[in-house]
C-alpha cells in the first residue's frame, strides 16, 4: 500500500531499520536543480532508496508562558549549538502499551537511554508486583525466547529488581518527573518523543555564546520543542547519502521484504566501525563523508580518499582547561605522548578539605592564606590574610559545642610564624581561601605530571612539542589539567603510506566510509601520530559530566551567633598585623609593607624571587576584578578559581 512520506515516517519504527522503498509517485522540479539547501528535491517515479536512518534536522521552539511587558514570540528555530541546559517536563499523555513507548522513546544502553514510567495500577507478575505508581526503569529491548521483551527494574530499599515486560503489555504509562539536567543535543539525541513535542524548563545559559540569544531577556521558564526531521538513505549507483524533508510531496511503497539490500552500497559511520568485531580489522574503505574543520591532514581524510582501518582500541587523554576569566575558556585533550614540557603554576584551595585532597608524599604542601576564618571553637585555629601553612595529615578532634564534646575532621598544619612555627588545626569545612606557593622549578612531561601529583593541577607550557607544526598549548597562558579520561578511537592511515597512522576519536569525529575489502597482508605502524583536540564547551561538559565523581567536602557545621560579628575585613587585618611571605619552609623571614595600595599592587623587593614570579604571574593572567589584595602589604595575589564540576 502507498503512502505519502510524512505518513511513512509516521508509522516507522526505527528499531525496523534499514527499510527499502520505491517511489510510486515522484516529483521533479523543472531545470537542473535537484538538490536544494543540502536536501533532496527530486525523486523520480519507480527509483529505489534505501532508508539509514531518521534524524532530527532542527529544532523549532516556542515559548509556552506569558511574559509581562512583552509581546507573545512566535515559534523561532532554536540552533542545534545553543549553550542552555535544560529540564525536562513529563509528558501528561500515556502511553497505553509498551509496544508504543519502544517504538517512541530511545531505549540504549547509556544512562540517557533508561527513562523511567510509572503505572496507573500495579501490575502482577511471577514473581513480583509492581505497585501503582512506582517507578519502572527501561534499560533495554531484546528478544527472549522468540517475544521482544523490554528488561525493567524497580528499586526498593536501595536493591534493583528486574523484571521483563512484553511489548503487548498494556496500561496507562505516565513518564517520570526527571531531575537531571541536559544539553540541547542531549535532549534532541535521546530524549524527544517520535511524533511529539517535548516541553522543557531553560535552567541556565553560556553567557560565552558569540550569537544572539533568542529568549527574552531574564527568560527562564518553559518552552515547547518540535523536531524537524530528515530521513537519511542511499541510492543505487550512488556514493553519497541522500537527505530527504518528509515533507517531501511522493508516496512510497515498503519493499522491504522483497527486495535484496545488498544491491545498495555498505556505508558505515565511525560508530558503526567502532561496533565491529576486533577479528574484522584491518580494513580498506573509501571515505564518503567527513565533517568539516576536522583537525586532520586533508591528504588523509577527504572524500574519494582510500584509507586502512587497522583497528580500534582505548587511548588516554588528559582533559585540560586555559586557565583565563576575561574570555571564554579554551579546553584540550592532551595525548599521554605529548612531548612538550610543563612548568608547575600555583593552584587555589577554596576549603582546607581540598587542601587534604591535593596534599601528597612526595613534598609538604606549601600555602597562603587568602581570606579570614574565626572558628566558633577554641580547639580550632584561626587564620588571617596573609598567614602561611605546611600541611601535613588529617586527623579528628574533639571540640565543646553547646556543653556537648563533639568530634569533627580537621587538617593538621603547621603554621609559618616570623622566626618560628606553630602547630595549626584547620576544620574540613572551613570556607577560606589557599593559594600554593611553587618552589618547584623543574621542567616536567605529562605523564611525569600525572604519574606524581593529583589532578586538578595548574602547569604552563615550558617547552613546545618540536614534533607537531603547530603546538595549540604553547600560546596559552597556563594550563589546568583536570583528570585523566579514556577514550574509543580508530586507527588509520593512507592506503599509499601505511607506516604513517593517526588517531581518530569515536564519537568526535562523525565520518562515512564505503567498506571496499578487508586487508590480508600484515600491517605494523611504526608512527602513530596523535593530534592535541581542542573540544566544544559542550563536548567539555559532556566529559566533566559523564566521568566519576570527585569526592564532596563535609557538610559545614551551623555557624557559631557571633562567627559573623567577629569576621575580619581586609582592612581589619591590615591594621592589625603585617604579612609575611617566607621564600621557603626553612627562612622565615620577609618583611613586607604596611601600606595598602588600592590602585597598584607592586610586588616587594623583598619577596624572595620565588613567591615574586608565581605572584606576578598570576596577576597577568586574571582580570583586576578577580584579583585580591593582601591586606597589610603591597602584594596582590591572584587567585584561580578552581571551578569543581558535578559530575
């Protein structure tokens, strides 16, 4: 039976896919044209296309409130790049079987593809009930004992459940109200509904964006989003693939089962490589398509280009961010073979638990104080501006709250006084401010970096890589490395020059290959070449967010009535004490002045030329609105913000 396309695209369930089809009634635009704006606008009656895939093309948005003093918008196209997060609103309409959430909802293996529903009434099974209401987890489809069955789970008392569902399960299935929160491509990839809109809450938004952002000004609220798809396919005879609207006037003919498939030509995508079987490499296929401002040579990946695809495997990389305020951050992964060298840079505690957390044996930890802490507790130590700490281990102690002994975590230091020092109990949960004080000047790889210190760690490119044309690190003005990730790449070379191979990243780089034959001979690389990526701000996030998560800083105890009474200003300090800065642990004596410049923070002749390099440096690289003056001295130190992501 023909149909149009819209309502083959309707009625199609993509788990079916790939499906044949052949125009009843095609179309043609007179003249040559027949592609327009990257879609195809021409298909002729009896011509045969094998449908790939259906993806979202755009996205139309449309705000679903009014806002007091403005004009109801109308629907505007929301760009696939826009910088927002997002939280999804649950969708009000049931789903009645589970044949239809498989058909419309992803379903995958990452934890984007496990929404979760709930019944209207408890349902009976063997061996379980599910109540009314609870939450069912979908996590996967599969076929088991010749029925396609969706796996589920229900969590009680902290211990999973699972269970199986046919897809002729009927009921009412309501989506769960979910608290995560998602990129724009997050949401168009796995969460929009087949067929429906899908209404979102905008959470927060980059003010990083170079392009006008198309809300309101202060707009946070709800907003309705409606995809425009394009169906992806190949054609006889030809290489590239096809894009087609379905809005596309033909009817259409599924002659799946009766057509042989293997008259169109293989395409395979990155993922679909990295899919295959280790026993299946090498390869050799000709690339049809590859994304543009990919970071390779283009003598090794262009269309027409003939490549070996020896194999696939696990790579590290070291994520790292330009350590900048006044513009919007770079952010790299660094190859483990990068051969340039790296200088150490001052890092910045905001709580002494992140001093326990950055504290090592290889050398004591070597801090100033930036901001005051009066403790509420006289079993505690309190720190001014300007005081100066080696930290050695973590311990607990018993403090007096309330006539009451209670037991907190603390750090023990030692506290850097003018000709002597002083033993120092700093609380886990004490909000202050530490900048590291480097005495370290050795030249350092990465993989030394990684191996000896824990990450975050701030460094500076000391000495390019002479190996690479063009080292994207060594103009930045500092570096921080912030944790280790593994990532899936290829590894491929030019058929004409197999010795020479480079790495490509699964999921950053999206090309389409043509398999043309598998490679019988042996294939040794002796160069593998690896390229420093420089990633998306989204990309970024994606990494931050998916990788486990750092450890949290206990929570703070209720603060003492008088701790805000007693809190000093800068000025208070100023006028109470003078600061001083020992050039190492074992000379204690700097004197600095006592006049607090407002306008100009000069670095004393005095500060030993250790402390002076690390401090004027790091006043370079910050804004003068982020920098601090330490009261009681004409020094001003910079602080990098050392942002901690929830992951």
């Amino acid at each position: 039976m023909a149909l149009s396309l819209e309502e083959f695209v309707h009625s199609l369930d993509l788990r079916t896919l790939p499906r044949v089809l052949e125009i009843q009634s095609g179309i043609y635009f007179e003249g040559s044209i027949y592609e327009m704006f990257g879609n195809e606008c021409c298909l002729s009656t009896g011509e045969v296309i094998k449908i790939t895939g259906l993806k979202i093309k755009k996205i139309i948005a449309e705000i679903c409130e009014h806002i007091e003093g403005c004009e109801s918008p109308e629907p505007f196209e929301l760009p696939m790049n826009f910088p927002g997060l997002f939280k999804i609103v649950a969708d009000k309409t049931p789903y009645l079987t589970m044949e239809e959430i498989t058909r419309t909802i992803h379903i995958g293996p990452s934890r984007l593809g496990h929404p979760c529903f709930y019944h209207q009434k408890d349902i009976k099974l063997e061996n379980l009930i599910v109540n009314q209401g609870e939450q069912i987890m979908l996590s996967s489809v599969e076929e088991i004992n010749g029925e396609i069955m969706v796996n589920c789970g229900v969590v009680r008392n902290h211990q999973n459940h699972s269970f199986t569902l046919p897809l002729s399960q009927e009921g009412e299935f309501y989506e769960c109200e979910d608290e995560h929160i998602y990129t724009l491509k997050e949401i168009v990839e796995c969460k929009i509904p087949k067929n429906r809109t899908r209404t979102v809450k905008l959470t927060d938004f980059s003010n990083k964006w170079d392009l006008t952002n198309p809300f309101p000004k202060g707009f946070y609220g709800a907003l309705t989003l409606k995809p425009v798809y394009e169906i992806q396919g190949v054609m006889k005879f030809r290489k590239d693939i096809v894009r087609i609207l379905p809005s596309l006037d033909v009817e259409v003919k599924d002659i799946t089962d009766s057509y042989d498939a293997n008259w169109f030509l293989q395409l395979l995508s990155t993922q679909d490589l990295s899919e295959m079987t280790s026993k299946e490499f090498p390869l050799v296929a000709e690339v049809i398509e590859v994304p543009q401002g990919n970071q390779l040579p283009r003598s090794i990946l262009q269309p027409g280009k003939t490549i070996v695809i020896h194999k696939k495997y696990q790579a590290s990389r070291i994520l790292a961010s330009e350590i900048r305020s006044n513009f919007p951050k770079r952010h790299f992964l660094i190859p483990t073979s990068y051969k340039g060298k790296f200088k150490r840079r001052p890092r910045e505690f905001p709580t002494a638990y992140d001093l326990e957390i950055a504290k090592s044996e290889k050398e004591p930890l070597h801090v100033v104080a930036t901001k005051a802490f009066h403790p509420a507790h006289d079993e505690l130590s309190s720190v001014s501006v300007g005081d100066q700490f080696l930290v050695h281990h973590s311990q607990t102690t018993e403090v007096l709250s309330e006539g009451i002994k209670k037991v907190v975590n603390v750090l023990a230091c030692e506290k850097i006084l003018k000709k002597s020092s002083e033993a120092a109990l700093l609380p886990f949960y004490m909000e202050g401010g530490f900048v590291e004080v480097i005495h370290d000047k050795r030249q350092y790889h990465i993989s030394e970096l990684c191996a000896q210190f824990h990450l975050p760690f701030n460094v500076k490119v000391s000495v390019r890589d002479l190996s690479i044309a063009e080292d994207i690190l060594a103009a930045t003005p500092g570096l921080q490395l912030e944790e280790a990730i593994t990532d899936s790449y290829l590894l491929i070379s030019d058929f004409a020059n197999l010795r020479e191979c480079w790495e490509i990243p699964v999921s950053r780089l999206n090309m389409t290959v043509q398999l043309v034959n598998n490679l019988s001979q042996e294939t040794e690389s002796s160069l593998v070449r690896t390229l420093i990526e420089e990633i998306t701000e989204e990309q970024y996030y994606m990494m931050r967010r998916y990788e486990s998560s750092l450890l949290h800083p206990p929570p703070r105890p209720p603060k003492h009535p008088s701790v805000g009474e007693t809190k000093l200003t800068l000025l208070n300090v100023a006028q109470e004490k003078t600061v001083d800065l020992p050039k190492s642990p074992k000379i204690l004596h700097v004197h600095l002045s006592k006049k607090l410049q407002s306008n100009q923070a000069g670095l004393d002749s005095k500060v030993p030329v250790g402390c002076q390099n690390d401090l004027a440096d790091l006043e370079k690289e910050r804004s003068k609105s982020e920098t601090i003056a330490v009261a009681g001295t004409d020094v001003t130190t910079e602080i990098f913000k050392n942002k901690k992501h929830q992951k």
